[in-house]
C-alpha cells in the first residue's frame, strides 16, 4: 500500500481526501481498553488507538480498569484527547489498567456495561488483551442487541438510543508476553519479555562461569512454552522444558549424560530452562526444583534455581513491541471504520512482515485447540497447532543443541567455507554457530575464515568444531573479524585458496559489502573454475540495506540502542522545558534506522534520504513543534539519517531550528555513531541470525547432495543466491536476479517495504498525510499457511 514506490514526492493531496471521505469517523466513538495480565507495548497501541481515532475524526474514549472500568461506567470510562497519551510510548504495563472482572462474565454485567456504552454512544471497542478478554469481547457482541433491547424495555435507554446504536464494532489485538494465540506470529510484549529474559541469561551466564556452576532458569508460560524454546535457542541452552514438546521417558538420565559431557568439553557452566508450564508425557508437572535435586544429587554439581517470575512482564518496551503496536493500533482503527453491521470480530495480528485481519473466534478456536491436545497427550499436534515458525524453532533447537556421536552422522566429503563481511553487526556470531553446528550436524567438514575476503586471500583459514562455537549467540560484533575489502582484487588468491582447502561450497554473512562481493565471484567463475560451488548470502547489516531481504541481522539491535537513547534524551528533556534534540542515525543512505526508530521513540519527524524534502519541509517542521511547545508537551525530537542530504547536514538543521526557535525552544543535537553497532545482540537477532542460518546451510546441503558422486560443477545462477525474508516468505534468490531491484550509487534497494509506515509515524505526530488503507482490508481465514516457508521469526 505505499504511495508510491520510486523516489518522488509522497501521493498528491486529492488522495488525502479521497482516503478521509472514504474513512470518515465523524460521529463515530471509539472506547479502547486493556484486560488480562499487562504487557509491554500496552500502551503503544493505546496511544496509537487514541491517535489515529482522533485524527480521522473520532471521539475515543479511554475505559479504565478493563471489563471492570465498562460494568461501573462513572468516572471509569473518559473521552481521551491528544495529550493523554503523550509520554507513554516508552512506559511498559497500561496506563489505563487491567483487571480480571468476574462480573462481566455474567449477563447482569454485560447489561450494565451495555447500558454505559450506549449512554455515551460508543459502539466500537478496541480490546488489546489475551484469548479471554477477546472471548469476552465476542460474546458482548453477539449479545449486543439483545441487550439493548432488555435495557429499553425496563426504561434504561430510549428505544431511539437503540435504533441509533444497534450494534457494536468489536477489534482485537492480543497482548501477551507468551505470544500464545493462534493466527499471529508475534503478540504485542513477547519481544520485551525476551528481552528481560536475556538480559537475566547473560548476567547469569558470567557468574556461573567463575563458579563451573549449573543454572535452571524458570521462565513464563503456564500453557505456551514459547518464551522458554526462544530463550533456549538464544542463549545455546544444554536443555530446555516445554508443555507442548514433554521429555521422552527416561529423560533424568539422558539429561544428566548431556550435562556431564559439556563439562568433559571443558564447557564450565551449564543452563536449563523450563517453562512454568513444564510437564511429562503423563501431563504430570516437571519443577525447577525437581530438576536441581535430580542435577545436585546424579551429578553434585553446584546448582541454582532463578525464578523470573514478573520481571518479565516490566521493564520498558523493546523497539519491536512498540513499533508492532503502533502498527496494529493503526490498523485496528481503520479495521474499526470500515466495519459494517455485518461484520463479525475481527483481531489484528502479524504474518511475516504484514498487519492482516483474523476472524477473532476462529483464532480463539485454534488457540483452545492447543490446550485441548495437551490435555490429551497428543503433543506432535499441540506442536503443530502453535504454527510452522514454533515447530521450527523446536527442530532449529534441537539440531543446535545436541551434538549426534560421530558414528551416527554420515561423511559428506565436503568441505564448506564461512565467512565475514563488511562492518560488524551483532547477530553475526550467532549465524556462524548455527551455520557450523547445522553443517556438522549434515557431515561436512566447516572451515572458518578469518577477517573477510582479505583474510581468505592471505589463508587464515581453520577448521572450526562443535565446541568452538559455545557460548557463542550472546556476542556481540564479529568473532571471526570482518573486513569491507571486496574480493575483486584477490581472486587469484582467493581461488587458490579455495583449491588448497578443497572448499565445495561458501556461506557469507554480512552486508551489502557482502552482496557486492558475491556478484563478483559469480563473475568471476569464468575465469576461476573453483568459483562453480553453491554460494549463499545471510544479509547482516545494522543498515537493513541489502536487496531480496526486508530485515538484515543487526537491525534490531541497531534500533533498540536508538530507541534507549531518544528514551533518555526525551527523559532529559521533562526536566528542562522546551528543548527539541535533533538526532543522526547511521544506515548510510538507508532511511530505515532513522525512520522506525522515529516510529520507535515517538519522534516528530524524520528525515531520509528515500523521501526528498526542502526548505519548506524544515519550516513547516519548526511551526509544527512551536505550536507543539504551546501545549503541555514541551520538548521535540527530530531523526536525521547520516546520508538524508548532502547539504542540509545535522549542523544545518540544529542552527536552523535554533535561530527558528529563538525564544520558543532551544536545541541540542547528539550524533549516535558506532554505538548503534554494538553490544550483546537482542534476543530478534540471535534468533533470527541463528535460524536464518541454519536455513542457509540446509540449502547448501542440498545443493551439495544433488550433484554428490556427479563432481558437476555450477554454473546457473541459482547457484548463488541471498537469502531473505520478504513479506511472508522466506526466500532463496539469484544475486543475478536482485542487481535490477538495486540502486547500486545508494547502496540500497529500488523498493522498500518500510516506506508505507512512513505516513504512521506522521500521523502519530499530528500531521496531515496521506495514509492508504491498508493491504488487507479483507478478513482472512486462519490456517496453517501454504507449502512455502514461513517467515515467522
């Protein structure tokens, strides 16, 4: 749905009105509540809701305490204005407040809750909370005319009343940190609370090395182990437990032979987590407790249980939840706009890379299915039902964890290269473990290659084992060094090398230094024959710049350092009034960091290099926050992309807005630099770079298995390909193929999927733009999705 895809202005005005005509919420009035257990990026949706809503028209009103606050009505429901939801991006929990409400589950609550709406002449809802609370909303509405026409008969409300409101509206979103409701592959908090989780299992993980100790860490999920398998995968833990995958019998003891031969590896400290949830084939409970005294007294190692218990639940909204929420809030309105008399409750929520609508009661269906199959010990289907991307993380855990005896896997005969490129981004050591554990895991032989293809050049080139890569996920940066040197001007070394190795086949990581450096070996096969090998690229770019991929590893990361920062700079702020911070973001000339971080952290504006902008640009910006300053928000931030414009530089834009703002507000500029590189990767990207490697390797595997005993050699451009995710899908695509989608003087693709949540960010800032209803406007069914990849992460 983006206005418009090549570099040119944004849509003309007649389609603003044209979108505004067609979504109209004159007249409308919209209550938003949060119910259930609280999760991060609560509030992000809220203020989206409360935003959107106001700027097509809508009354919306805020309804405290959940079910609860619509049943007492009074001063529990209360129209919201633009203010109310300033400064609560960045707050974790709901400023609104939640409860669980018995009353509401009778008919004599429905009724008194009913009869508040009615009274303030809300008939749309917007409820953000879990499988309950949506249940809740669904039956109020199939209800709702029953109700009323109870509430006339006995004179509560006029029989005009209940012509005027006949029915009610109904749009879910789900929050939940356990991300455990079929038909979304991400529920809005689950980020966060991985987030919380690892940053637990990281401080952990440096004790427990002083000590050889073994850690069991017990995390959320009394029904969905999701929270406990992604931290697993994220930390490289020795053994997980989940409700939906129970240990086979005589487990105690696999465990415990698992654990002692890491220590033999010299691996000196051991991690296991359960999910709350944990249970045994017989549906019987498995403890953190039970699981230290079967450790202390098997084994005698020293052992700790730590429960996270809460803590999960706080804590301040990663970048991912908030911008998810903004993006579903959005989508909820519009949803909310469009609907007819006839059209059943839908929920929001995210497939791949895009918003889409659900039919709420079939989600609710599927997600009792699970509990249903628990119940019953059917486990492979309780796997099943929780969708392709957690049964893949069950078997992407499972290769990555537990190495087979040499016996038992078969030898490939090949020899397969990994290798660095470009700058440094975290998630990188991660994609390398994955790759070399999955490629041991399939017979190969791996060979590390040090500091880029410089380094492949001169042959700091050595073989790399199972056990070298432990511990490896939580690191940040490049283990094995990267270099942005191109391969163009070794390639007799470089083939030479690849001849003295015996190489079959090479996996790059890294960003467009990388994609670059691919289109060069295929070039380059007609000269060097040792260049007719499978060649795969894992994009890795803190820029999220690199073609045939909509996420790059290290993006995440990238943003969520951005996000923290303008977090404390706008705390800075709350002190001394009337401040507006201008910030650059790195990216080159790739507006992604600056734009979604923008989304992020609540910025007034953002400046890109995708989308030109003038003077004029600049001056309305300025009137904007001196209006801005008039109301009881009194500071702005501005995002600048390094590359936006080669003329109005950061400096230009600070002396700009300082001589602009001259007695209104003054101004503070803070470049982000190389800090936005750094640190321990989010928990987004160890996983994302852990499977979408793994992934890679799988296909080389193939490639490899295809031509075995032929020694053919390839040469069809399927043959090097990079590796990405695009809308849905996970995708393998010919570099050959991505050079007419690349702006190559850029360095960035001809069409990002990213610039039609340009207009969100505006909108969100109070400025009028075009802004097109979204792709789905249809409701889609839910099922297990066709035979292509998943690009659930």
């Amino acid at each position: 749905s983006s206005s418009s895809s090549s570099r040119g202005p944004p849509t003309p005005k007649g389609s603003l009105r044209k979108f505004l005509e067609q979504l109209s919420g004159a007249g409308k009035a919209i209550g938003v509540l949060t119910s259930g257990g609280d999760a991060q990026g609560m509030n992000a949706a809220v203020r989206a809701v409360v935003r959107m809503g106001i700027y097509v028209g809508a009354k919306v009103y805020f309804i405290y305490e959940g079910y609860q606050g619509m049943v007492d009505g009074g001063s529990n429901i209360v129209e919201a204005d633009w203010e109310s939801v300033s400064s609560i991006l960045q707050v974790g929990g709901t400023i609104i407040g939640s409860a669980r409400c018995q009353d509401f589950r009778s008919r004599e609550g429905r009724l008194k809750a009913a009869c508040n709406l009615v009274q303030l002449g809300i008939t749309s809802l917007c409820v953000i909370g879990g499988d309950g609370s949506l249940t809740g909303a669904h039956i109020f509405q199939t209800e709702w005319s029953g109700l009323l026409g109870e509430l006339a008969r006995d004179g509560k409300i006029t029989t005009e009343q209940v012509q005027k409101h006949g029915h009610l509206n109904v749009v879910g979103m789900v929050g939940s940190i356990d991300n455990d409701f079929c038909g979304t592959d991400m529920t809005i908090g689950t980020d966060s609370a991985l987030h919380r989780i690892i940053e637990v299992v990281d401080a952990i993980m440096t004790t427990a090395q002083s000590h050889q100790r073994t850690f069991v860490l017990e995390v959320m999920g009394r029904h969905c182990g999701y929270l406990a398998l992604v931290s697993a995968l994220a930390c490289g833990a020795d053994w997980v437990f989940l409700p939906e995958s129970p240990p086979e019998e005589g487990w105690q003891e696999n465990m415990c032979i698992k654990l002692s031969e890491n220590r033999a590896r010299k691996k000196r400290l051991n991690i296991i987590i359960v999910a709350e949830g944990a249970i045994d084939t017989q549906n019987k409970p498995i403890t953190s407790e039970q699981i230290k005294e079967l450790v202390v007294t098997q084994l005698g190692y020293d052992t700790r249980v730590t429960i996270l218990g809460h803590v999960q639940r706080g804590g301040t909204p990663s970048a991912f939840d908030r911008i998810l929420a903004s993006r579903m809030g959005v989508e909820a309105v519009v949803a909310l706009l469009e609907a007819t008399p006839e059209t059943p409750a839908c929920v929001v929520s995210l497939s791949g890379n895009q918003a889409v609508r659900l039919p709420l009661m079939e989600c609710v269906q599927m997600t009792q299915e699970v509990q249903k199959a628990m119940d019953e010990r059917r486990f492979k289907d309780a796997v099943q039902l929780r969708g392709r991307s957690f049964e893949n993380n069950l078997n992407t855990y499972k290769r990555l964890a537990i190495k087979l005896p040499d016996s038992e896997i078969p030898n490939s005969n090949c020899n397969v290269g990994v290798v660095n490129v470009g700058a440094p981004a975290a998630g990188m050591n991660a994609a390398v473990r994955a790759a070399v554990r999955v490629g041991i895991s399939e017979g190969h032989k791996m060979f590390a290659v040090y500091d880029g293809f410089e380094g492949f050049a001169k042959g700091q080139i050595k073989e790399i084992g199972w056990g070298d890569v432990g511990g490896w996920t939580g690191q940040g940066g490049s283990i094995l060094g990267t270099k942005r040197t191109l391969p163009g001007k070794y390639l007799e070394d470089i083939a030479a090398q690849m001849r003295t190795h015996s190489i079959n086949a090479l996996l790059i990581i890294g960003g467009f230094e990388a994609y670059l450096g691919l289109l060069e070996l295929l070039a380059a096969r007609e000269k060097h024959e040792e260049f007719c090998v499978p060649m795969v690229m894992v994009p890795a770019t803190v820029s999220n710049n690199v073609p045939g991929s909509d996420f790059s590893i290290g993006a995440d990361t990238a943003l969520n350092t951005i996000t923290d920062t303008c977090d404390r700079i706008k705390q800075s702020a709350s002190g001394t009034k009337r401040r507006v911070f201008i910030i650059e973001t790195m990216g080159g000339f790739c507006g992604y960091l600056a734009n979604m971080g923008g989304l992020a952290a609540g910025a007034d504006a953002a400046y890109i290099f995708e989308e030109p902008f003038d003077i004029r640009d600049l001056q309305s910006n300025v009137e904007h926050l001196t209006e801005k300053m008039k109301t009881s928000i009194q500071r702005g931030l501005v995002l600048r992309n390094e590359n936006c414009s080669e003329n109005y530089t950061t400096d230009f834009i600070y002396q700009l807005y300082s001589e602009e703002g001259k007695g209104v507000f003054d101004c503070r500029k803070n470049v982000l630099g190389h800090m936005q590189q750094g640190g321990a990767p989010s928990p987004f990207d160890r996983n994302f770079g852990t499977k979408i490697s793994a992934r890679a390797m799988q296909w080389i595997s193939s490639k490899l298995r295809e031509s075995a005993g032929k020694g053919k050699k390839f040469l069809s451009d399927d043959s090097v390909c990079v590796l990405g995710i695009s809308k849905r899908k996970l995708l393998f695509q010919p570099v050959a193929e991505l050079k007419k989608e690349t702006d190559f003087e850029h360095r960035i693709p001809k069409e990002q999927w990213w610039l039609k949540l340009r207009p969100l960010m505006k909108i969100l800032a109070k400025y009028k733009v075009s802004f097109e209803v979204s792709d789905a406007s249809q409701l889609e069914p839910v099922q297990p999705r066709g035979p292509e990849e998943p690009a659930a992460i």
